[in-house]
C-alpha cells in the first residue's frame, strides 16, 4: 500500500512538473512568423524617386520642395530638424537613390536602387515611412534589409577605422500616425550594422485599419561619412509558429504515442529568407524532423514518440539558424512528460483532467 501511496505521489510531482514545464512554454508561442504577400508598396526601393514636398512647407526647404530629399516612390522622409534640436551637429540628411554600380561592398541588394540617405561631418535623427491598409486587430511582421557605412576617412567605402555610432532600427505605428516621434511607435531592435546587408525586424498588433513602418537613424559622433542603406523590405500578417499549442506530449507509461507537431520557423518574416534547424546536442530524446532545411512559409513536421521512455520528463530544443543571415533566432523548447499512473483508479477526478486527451 505504502508503494502505491508513493507511486501517486510520484504521478502528481510529475504530472504537476510536466504541467508546469508547458506552462513555462510561453517565449516558444511567442514566437511568430510570417507568411502571405507583402503588403508595402515599392518594397524594394526602385525608380522613380521623387523630391518631398511637405505639406505647408519646411523650415529645411525653404524654396519649396526639398530637392535634397530624393524617396523612393510610395516612402517619405522625415528627420529632426537642426534648428530643433539641442546640439549643433544635428541636420537634414540628404535622400536619393543607391546606384547598384556600386559592388564592394554591395549598395544595392536586389533590382536597380535602394533607399540611401546620409550626412557629412556631421549627426542625424531621420528615417522615412510608409501607411499602410491592414486589418485592425490583427498581428503584421515588418523587415527591412540595411547597413551602414560609418567612417572618418575616404580610403574606401567600408567603415572605420574611426565610426560615429551610427544606429538603425525599424518600427511600426499601430495606430497609423505619422510623427515618428510618437510614444506609441513599436520599435525592433537598435543595431549597427557596418556594410553588410541584414534584417531589421519589428511586429505589432494593428490597433486601426492603418498602420505606419518606419526606418530610422542616428548617429552620435560626426564623422565624416554616416550613410543608411535600405533594400528589401517586408510587411506581412504574422501566424503564430506554433497554431495547435506547444511542443509537447504529456503520456500515461502504459499508453504511449506518438504526435505530429507543425512549426513554421519564419521568424524573419521575409519570404527571400531560408531557415535550417538541428536538434540540441545536449536534449535527453530525439523527436523526428521531417526536413532540416526550409525557406520561409515550407513548414517543419516533430513527431514525438514515447515508445519504450520510461516514467520522467524528457527535454530538448529546436535550434534554429539561417544561411542569409547570422542573427540569432529562438530555440523551440520540445518535451515529452511520462507518467507512471499505476495507481490512476484511485483518483481519478484528480488525474483525468490533467492528462492530455
Ligand atoms: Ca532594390
């Protein structure tokens, strides 16, 4: 009796530790991809590019258009003006397209232009966006291609060996504004990104039937050279990678099974973008992945097996990577809970709502 006692003991901590370990799931499911057609108009910042013309005028462009400010068609600039801000380095950049004659390093990423803007010998808070019509209430992936190029000398066109911080980032209004100074601009991450084209990432949740995206720079020393690239950008609805729950089986011992989990990992939302995935070296089973390899939107199938484990929890971890990028992408935690529920008749009311059906 004792040892039966004991061995329900021992399904509930189990039972109780399986439970808590899906729960602890949370950062997999936040994880979301993107699949779909891009939403954005002129992604790829090509021709025709056309000088702004502020509405009412700027105090920058005092002769009418800023001639100065060359946006790809379907983009606007904005930045903060020199005369409103608190230090004296501060100006308008200047806007026009990438040539694509320009190879080493690469200026151009796909078709006949990118969106460069830059400032000499001095610092820049500026960027330029995009409305969109999208579906409120619904989650979108924005992802711009960029790099910088940084630098206090002419000897070539790659940064250093001095650099003035140049900062980029990418960001989405929910609401669908356009002052880039808004409190409720969702932002990605700040990097720089030294004369490499690589993804800058961002996702929000559409709070009306527009939204805005945005690019952004800054720089904290002027140097003499402080140029942004921009190539390749992506705005989608996001999917969640894992629409049927976690990855995870929680199993009686005497009633194995095996599952079949789908993920899309394509946490970079951009369709040009392929993933490869490896099991961690260090997990305690080994789930069946159907493919090692995909390009955004090709799916990944796990198969759990429990078959032959005996009673414990069983770990390990999707690992994720990609070819075209060498940003580091989430790990998808997979486990495999096996109960030993010798005893499972004398409490059943406790047990049966806690097993998976
Ligand atoms: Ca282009």
């Amino acid at each position: 009796m004792k040892a039966s006692v004991l061995s329900v003991l021992l399904a509930l901590c189990l039972l109780a530790g399986a439970g808590a370990l899906l729960a602890a799931q949370g950062p997999a499911r936040a994880v979301e991809s993107s699949v779909g057609p891009n939403l954005l108009n002129n992604p790829s910042f090509e021709h025709p590019y056309g000088a702004y013309n502020p509405p009412g005028g700027h105090g920058d462009c005092q002769w009418g258009p800023c001639n100065s400010a060359q946006t790809a068609a379907g983009w606007t600039p904005y930045w903060r003006p020199g005369y409103e801000s608190q230090t004296d380095t501060i100006v308008m950049p200047e806007y026009k397209p990438a040539d694509p004659i320009f190879t080493d390093p690469l200026r151009v990423r796909t078709g006949n232009a990118a969106q460069v803007y830059f400032t000499v010998w001095t610092t820049h808070q500026a960027g330029f966006y995009q409305q969109v019509e999208v579906e409120a209430g619904k989650a979108y992936c924005y992802s711009v291609w960029a790099h910088s190029w940084s630098a206090n000398d002419n000897d070539d066109a790659y940064s250093g060996p001095e650099y003035g911080n140049l900062r980029q980032r990418v960001g989405i209004d929910p609401t669908g504004g356009t002052d880039w100074q808004s409190g409720g601009i969702a932002w990605g991450e700040f990097r720089v990104q030294p004369d490499i084209y690589q993804p800058f990432v961002v996702t929000a949740t559409a709070q009306s039937d527009v939204i805005t995206v945005y690019a952004y720079s800054e720089n904290e020393w002027a140097v003499e050279h402080n140029d942004t690239y921009w190539d390749d950008a992506y705005l989608g609805e996001v999917e969640p990678v894992l629409p049927d729950g976690e990855l995870g089986l929680t199993i009686p011992a005497d009633k194995p099974a095996v599952i079949t989990k789908t993920v899309n990992p394509n946490w970079l939302c951009d369709p040009e973008t392929s993933w490869e995935v490896a099991l961690d070296p260090a997990g305690t089973f080994t789930p069946t992945l159907s493919t090692t390899s995909g390009a955004t939107g090709e799916s990944l199938m796990v198969t759990l097996d429990s078959n032959g484990l005996s009673p414990g929890i069983y770990e390990t971890a999707l690992r994720f990577s990609s070819p075209d990028t060498d940003l580091a992408l989430p790990a998808i935690p997979v486990r495999i809970a096996v109960v030993a529920l010798d005893n499972h008749v004398y409490l059943p009311n406790l047990t049966s709502g806690l097993l998976a059906p």
